[in-house]
C-alpha cells in the first residue's frame, strides 16, 4: 500500500480520525490525494442500511415558494451533514409516486413531501418499512405523524378582509382545479370573510384555471374582463402568486388599471411579487422556516426512532400590503370606467 500501512488503518483515517497517529495520519492523507481515490459512498450506505440523504418532493420546482422552502430544507440537512435528493411531482401522482419508489431504492433516512391533492399509498408504504416522512405545507390527517403547515384559512380571510376594508364589493377568488387542500383552505377563508362582510355569497365570483401558474392567471383574468359590467369583480384573491402575476399581466394587457380599476391579492410572497411592475400585495408565508422546521421534525424522528414525539405546527401567515392593492374605492362600490 501506497502509504505502508494496513486497510484498517486506512478506515480509520477516512472514518474515525482521532484514532490514528497525527504522523499516520498525514501519511495516509497524502497517499490519498497522490492516487485520487474517492471513497464509494454506495458501498457504505449498504452496509449501513441508510444513505446520508434525505429526499424532497415537491408539487412544483417552477414556482419560487418551493425553491425558498428547499433552501430552508437544504441548511438543515447540510448542518447535519445530509444531502438533499429534490424531486418534482409537478403535481401528478404517478410522478410522485415513481419519485417515492426511487427514494426507497436509495434508503434515504427520510422524505419530506408536499404531496397532490390524494395523499399516495406509497408515502404509508415508507412509513410501514419505518422511514419517516413529514408532510410539508400540509396538514396531517391524524396526530400519528409530523406535518408543517400554514392556517391557510386565515390567510384567506386576511387578503379577503383586506380587499373589503378597501371598499370592494365584488371579489374573485382564482385558484387551481387540483382540488390542492391549501388552495380549498384559502377559498374557504375567503368565503367566510365576504360573506361577513357583505352578507350574501353572491359578492364573490369563484374562478379554477387549470394550473397554479402564470398562464392560468391569465387564463382567469380573461374570464373577468368577459363577464358583464354589473357582475364584474373590481379586485382578486388569487391562490398563489404566479396566478397573481399573470393575472396583473393579462389586466394589463387589457388596459386595466391596477389597482385603480381592479386590485390584485397574491399568496405566498414569492420574490417576484415585490418586483413586480406593480407589486403585489400578499400574503406571506413563511417559506425557509417551513422547509426548516419540517427537516429538523425529519432528522429528530430519523434519529430517534421509537423516542421521537410527533408534532404539527402551524404557522401563522401576514399581510403584506403593496400598490396592486391600494386604492381606496367609495362604499358602496359604483361602476365607474375600466372593469369597474
């Protein structure tokens, strides 16, 4: 052997340092860096019976929440000298459900997952071999596991409450037609929120585009201009804020004023929502703390095993008001030019 030592000894240089002579040591390091050998991670892994992953699987990599939510996922696991296997369902169960397979094939000693509207046999199945998984941005249905979400009803109701303090009195609720249980908690927020404020459901217009995406909020926002004047929303509360986006696209398109003939709503506070050509108000989430609260649950059950207490915090979202939102209109609201 290149530095004149044993394999074990080598062993113990790459796994348990502090057990070898300083001046071994050395020796075997240079030896290492001389031949460029690289350890093979996967032979460890298999006998150990875990990888040093852990998998991420989320709905959709093309909307930034979810990148700010692996960020937080990511300084977790780097911390505890993880890595992070992200994959995207984009919202498709057989795409989340081959992700969930290649996972189990790989021993990651976890899996965090925002799963589609079903929650998927295979995430038990993980469960049942007793790798632990954390529901992400989504409620548990039963306190036997860990879940990370937001009260996504409040949300609904702060953007909701928001627009009528402004004076609106016709309101659009643009969501998704995944049947994504946030999305059904943000419209019922809303819901409630413009019925107490108005005292009918007639006031709100519900519209479902077919993705979460800026194409579907243009999609929807094209829906509003065509419908006639007296039934015309004068502002939105869109499900995230790619609807959002595309929905300020579209008004502008059109010639609308935002917010002087209709004021926009979005949801999450994404980074582009602020830089927008014209900011977005929002509802903001809190994205990191999410992805980090969600992989410290993870690795604690990782690490614990039968020790680990379940737990399922929810966090609270705010308001964060910009200039698609704020202008006053009279009470009650008067058709008066644009889409008004």
């Amino acid at each position: 052997m290149a530095a004149g030592v044993s394999v074990g000894t080598v062993s113990n240089v790459l796994n348990r340092p502090g057990t070898v002579a300083p001046a071994t040591r050395e020796r075997v390091q240079a030896a290492i860096a001389a031949l460029g050998f690289v350890r093979n991670e996967s032979a460890r892994h298999l006998r150990a019976g875990r990888s040093r992953t852990i998998g991420l699987v989320v709905l959709d990599i093309a909307n930034p929440f979810f990148t700010d939510v692996a960020r937080g996922v990511e300084e977790v696991a780097e911390a505890a000298g993880l890595a992070v296997m992200l994959c995207n369902s984009d919202d498709r169960a057989d795409r989340e459900s081959a992700h969930l397979d290649v996972l189990t094939e790989q021993r990651v000693q976890g899996v965090l997952i925002t799963p589609t509207a079903e929650l998927s046999p295979h995430v038990e199945a993980l469960r049942s071999r007793g790798t632990p998984v954390v529901l992400l941005d989504r409620r548990a249905t039963g306190p036997g596991q860990c879940a990370v979400a937001v009260d996504d009803v409040l949300g609904g109701r702060l953007a909701a409450d928001h627009l009528l303090e402004r004076g609106h009195r016709r309101i659009a609720f643009i969501g998704g037609s995944s049947g994504l249980p946030q999305v059904q908690e943000r419209h019922d927020g809303v819901v409630a929120a413009v019925r107490e404020g108005t005292g009918t459901d007639d006031a709100l217009t519900v519209l479902s585009p077919d993705t979460l995406t800026v194409a579907g909020g243009r999609e929807a926002a094209a829906q509003v201009i065509g419908l006639p004047a007296g039934r015309r929303p004068t502002a939105a509360v869109c499900a995230n804020d790619l609807l959002a986006l595309g929905v300020l696209q579209e008004m502008v398109r059109h010639g609308v004023r935002v917010p002087e003939d209709f004021a926009i709503v979005g949801y999450d506070d994404i980074d582009f929502a602020a830089a927008a050509a014209v900011p977005l108000t929002s509802v903001r989430k809190p994205r990191q703390e999410l992805g980090r609260r969600a992989a410290e649950l993870l690795l604690d059950e990782a690490t614990r095993g039968a020790e680990h207490v379940h737990e399922q915090p929810v966090f609270e979202p705010t308001l964060v008001v910009r200039e698609s939102s704020m202008v006053r209109r009279p009470r009650p609201a008067v058709a008066s030019g644009g889409i008004g």
